[in-house]
C-alpha cells in the first residue's frame, strides 16, 4: 500500500521528522512549570499533602553542596522538599535554585542550576517531569555561579543553620517515574 494510514485514526503512520525543535520547546515549557513551583512554594510554602523530590546532577559546573554530599553522591541526588527545608529560592538571574536542608543534623545551602535538574515530582498529585540536562560548556569556558573558592563554598554549605530541621530521607525517585512521563 503506497498510502500508508492509521486505519483507527486516518493520520499518516509515518511522521516526517521536524524541523521544529518540538521536544527541546516541550522540556524548556516543564523546566518553566518546575521552576515556577518552586518559586510559589518558596513564597507561599507548600500546600497540605504536596511535596517535591528533586533529582540533580551532583557534578554539573555550579553546583554548590557540602563535599562530603559530593563524595557520598558524585553524579546525582535525590533530595526531598516537604517539612524540613527552608530558604527556598529560584533565581532567574543565574539560573539557579537554593534551598537549604539537614543532613546529618547540618544544615547545608545547595545551590543548584536548573540545568543541572534531571528529574522533578509531586507524588501528591502524581506529577513527574523528566529532563535531559544539556550539554554543560567545557570547563574553561564554564562561568563559575558561586564566586567563592571551592573550599569556602564547602564552609558555607556546610555551616549549621539558626533553627535548622532535621535531617531529610534522600530516596530515589524510581518509583515515581511513568514511562512517557514529560519528555526524555
């Protein structure tokens, strides 16, 4: 059959390929929707039953994390923001989240490029959004986010916090991912 169709929906069973870059518009639209409630729950603070499990790349250029979290955790992490995090804060400017969390019983301030994020949900409302992080720039031409030296940066992120919570459950987000479930 020269004509090839979907009989069940009369669309052409083979999709030509676009010239539009639809899946990097689609994954920039829920990278937007992830940021943007972020930024309401730093504001407003999260609302009965919703929580968030954020997984990012421990070593993309920027991220800013204790470095014994970096060793335990090289590549990527799964951090969990429901009752105990505080200073949660999107900056458009850099690019950037900043939350802080306990772990251990210290209190650390991640910081972390959006880029970076690979992974978000919301089981309350079993939202779950995958994300491919671009390619990072090569070192050299990567602009640092934090201006502090390395070794102050770990301080920082490391230094207890007036009235810090308890620790977080880090858990993995393999449960709560659907296949098809944003783009990826």
């Amino acid at each position: 059959m020269s004509d090839e169709r979907d009989e069940e929906n009369g669309f052409d069973a083979m999709i030509p390929e676009s010239l539009l870059p639809y899946e990097s518009w689609i994954e920039d639209a829920y990278r937007a929707v992830m940021l943007r409630a972020l930024e309401h729950v730093g504001r407003e603070g999260l609302p009965e039953g919703h929580h968030f499990y954020l997984t990012y790349r421990t070593d993309w250029p920027g991220v800013v994390m204790p470095s014994r979290l970096r060793a335990q955790y090289p590549h990527e992490i799964t951090i969990v923001l429901q009752h105990q995090f505080w200073d949660l804060k999107v900056d458009e400017d850099t690019g950037t989240i900043s939350v802080g969390l306990s772990f251990g019983g210290v209190g650390s301030i991640l910081v972390i490029p959006a880029d970076a994020v690979t992974a978000f949900a919301d089981p309350h409302v079993r939202l779950a959004l995958r994300f491919t992080p671009p390619e990072p720039a090569a070192e050299e031409d990567a602009a640092p986010v934090a201006a502090e030296p390395a070794a102050q940066a770990d301080e920082a992120a490391e230094a207890p916090a007036e009235g810090a919570p308890a620790s977080p459950q880090v858990v993995s987000l393999a449960a709560f991912r659907k296949k098809g479930s944003g783009p990826g």
